[in-house]
C-alpha cells in the first residue's frame, strides 16, 4: 500500500470547524488508498491524549510539543519576533509561528526522520518552506489550500475601519504575493471550488492540479430530514469569524424587519458556535434565539423552513450551506456564497444581491409551501450528487493515489 504523510496544524477532532471536519473527512478517504502517518505539534500537556485520540484517524500519529518555550521572557521574544516578522511580510502571527518555530525542515527532519513516503500532504500554504526537507528526499508534496487565504485576508483587513488605506493595499498585496509564491513552490495543488481552481491553474500552470469541495455523509450524519416547526428562518456557521458574525448582523437588523413586515411572528434562529455579545444582545427580541454550539444541530436545522445566508465574497467554500441543504432546508443567499460550487438559482438555493431581494425570496418559501417543498428536494438533489463523501473526498484520495503510482514529481507539466 502507497504511504503518505500529512502534515497539519488543525486536528480532525472535535468536528464542529469546517476546517476541522475537512481534515478529519481527508484522513477517513485516505485511509482507504493510503498507510496515513500524521504529524502535528500540541501543547507539551495534551501530547499523550492527541497522540491517544488520532489512533482512530490514522495508521501512525507523529505528535510533538509545541516548540514555543514555556518560559515568559522566551515567549515575549517570539511574540515581538512574530509582530516585526508580520509588520514586514504583511503576513500573520500565524504564518511566523508555522513557517519559523513549528514546522521548519529542520523540526520536521527530526519528527518524520527516516520513514519513507510516497507524497506529503500539507495542510495549509504556512509552512510551505519546509518542503525543502522533503525535496531534498524527492518526496513529492502536494498541498491543500483550504481556500484563497489572500481574500480572506483582505475582507478581515478591510473590516478594519482604524486602518489606513494605503496600509491596508500594503499588506494584502505582500501577503497575495507571498501565497501565490508558495503555490508554485508545491508539486500539487488542492483547490476547494471551481473558480479558485481556475485562479490556481494560471497563477502555477506547471505543478499538478486537484479539485475537492467540502463533501458530507448524505447517508447518515446528513440524512434528508426537512420537517418545519412553525415559521422558523435561520442563519448557520460559527460565529467566532467576524465575517459570519456579520452576516448574521445583517439578517436581523436588515432582512429580518422585511420578513416581519408580512409574517410578523416569524423567528431567526442564529445557530452556532461563539456567538459574540452583539449576537447575544439580539434576544432582548424575542423572536430572536441565538443557540450557541449544538451538539446534535440536524434536528435544530430540520425544523427551519429556510436558511439565509447573506454572504459576501468570493472565496472559499460555504460548507455549513452544503450542509443545510443536504437536510432539504432551502436556501436564500447572496450569489457570492455558492461563487465556484456548481449550484444554479431555484436548485435548492434562492439568490439575490441585496437585503431588499433576500426578503422577497424568504416571503416566497414562507408564502407558498409547494414551492418550498419543491427546492427542499432540490437542494437534497444537488448535494448528494455533488457533495456526497465519495464524489469530494473519495475522489481526491483515489487521485493522489494514481499520482503517487504514476510517480508524478514538481517537473511534471499537465493539470
């Protein structure tokens, strides 16, 4: 059996982070084609208990201890390291810490020592120097992009209002550059949707290409169960990101009051994790429940009879959409949050570019149920076409797997 190392930051476990679940999603496909070794570093504490955990995602798990010292004065050096390093780069914190401390060739010379790999996976473009270790050893290494960092970084940047403009074009083009550059450095890259594989594809023509969506278990964890409860609209995600926070902001204070102008006791639901005090302060209406992490969150979103998502941007990928859809819950949203995922207008998902527009498409589920019901199926019908396990993570396994057989190397010239 072909052997590949996955090297990563973010754990597969627990599963409530779409980054977390598309690590864990990866390593279940992997398994299947691959001996999967993983290779991570935690805080010295939790290194017995995550090496314990990860028995059941992979075949051999390499866990170290943070590099970052315990002692106070060390870690205020590493700290005004980082800070210049990012005034500089225009990079983040995190980048320093990946790139410079956790994951340099040297470290990872000394965790993967002399084992023997068919190709490397590396989550995330961070640590991308590190990928001289393993040229050196002609392992070849592909990585997977998560998304284009560069956009998020820009809409993070420019919700900044304290920042100076000029400072802000500044360090986004530094850190565009800085991720483009990586790219070409790889021998395989893994775009999450179709539009940042086309971007991928002219930014670094000459390494090998790979496309994978953020897939779901349409069997069983995401099964079909649209049963509505009363006139219920939600809105899905973390909310830790301020840019989901946003969102949900916006379906209060800007689409909500159109939708209570015709269904007046209808209710938004704000369902995820870390909602910030601006969120929680939404209940003092009471039509307004804002749940914080649910465990078991299928029923809660079950009984929705539609999902907005107001999202701005093109990039990345909307798994918490794909998600609701999978249930049969229809969707209303902005058409930058399905840019680049194959889904058409009234396939299960209803679109529209401003707050006037969003409400008119709520009003019309909310108005007429035959029509509600007919998109439920729809969206069910797109994901377990498209997003199903197998055709996302199944299929990219199976594709590293032929690569890694057919010897596939950075000099190779095809996507």
């Amino acid at each position: 059996m072909r052997r590949i190392l996955v090297v990563s930051h973010v754990l597969p476990f627990p599963g409530s982070a779409g980054q977390r679940q598309r690590v864990g999603l990866t390593l279940q496909a992997l398994r299947r084609d691959f001996h999967v070794t993983f290779a991570t570093t935690v805080p010295a504490l939790d290194v017995e208990d995550t090496r314990a955990a990860l028995a059941e995602w992979c075949d051999e798990a390499i866990v170290a201890p943070y590099r970052r010292a315990a002692h106070r004065l060390s870690n205020l050096r590493r700290q005004l390291s980082a800070a210049a390093y990012c005034a500089w780069t225009g990079l983040r914190a995190s980048n320093y810490f990946l790139a410079k401390v956790e994951f340099t060739a040297e470290r990872l010379s000394e965790l993967v020592g002399d084992r023997e790999f068919d190709c490397v996976l590396l989550e995330y473009w961070h640590a991308s120097a590190s990928m001289e270790y393993f040229r050196a050893r002609g392992i070849p290494v592909v990585l997977d992009t998560h998304n284009i960092l560069w956009q998020a970084y820009r809409a993070d940047v420019d919700r900044k209002k304290w920042i100076p403009e000029w400072w802000k074009r500044r360090v986004v083009a530094l850190y565009r550059s800085a991720e483009e550059e990586a790219w070409r450095q790889f021998d395989g890259l893994i775009a999450i949707n179709r539009e940042e594989h086309h971007y991928m594809q002219m930014v670094a023509p000459h390494v090998r290409h790979f496309y994978a969506p953020m897939g779901v278990d349409v069997v069983s964890r995401w099964r079909y169960r649209w049963r509505p409860e009363g006139v219920r609209l939600c809105c899905y995600g973390g909310f830790g990101s301020s840019h989901n926070a946003a969102s949900a902001l916006q379906c209060a204070q800007k689409i909500m009051p159109l939708v209570w102008a015709y269904f007046p006791s209808a209710e938004l639901w704000i369902v995820g994790s870390n909602p910030p005090p601006q969120l929680q302060a939404l209940q003092s209406d009471r039509r307004i429940r804002v749940t914080g992490f649910v465990d078991e969150v299928q029923p809660v979103l079950g009984s929705m009879r539609l999902m907005l998502c107001p999202w701005k941007g093109t990039y990345g990928f909307r798994s918490r959409l794909v998600e609701v859809m999978a249930i049969g819950v229809p969707v209303v949203a902005n058409p930058d949050a399905i840019d680049g995922m194959d889904m058409n207008h009234e396939q299960g998902v209803l679109l529209a570019s401003d707050d006037t527009g969003l409400a008119e498409h709520a009003v019309r589920l909310l108005s007429d149920e035959k029509f509600a019901a007919e998109q439920s199926l729809r969206a069910r019908a797109v994901v377990a076409e498209q997003y199903g396990f197998d055709s996302t993570y199944g299929a990219l396994s199976r594709d590293l797997r032929e690569w890694a057989q057919a010897g596939m190397s950075r000099v190779c010239n095809f996507s």
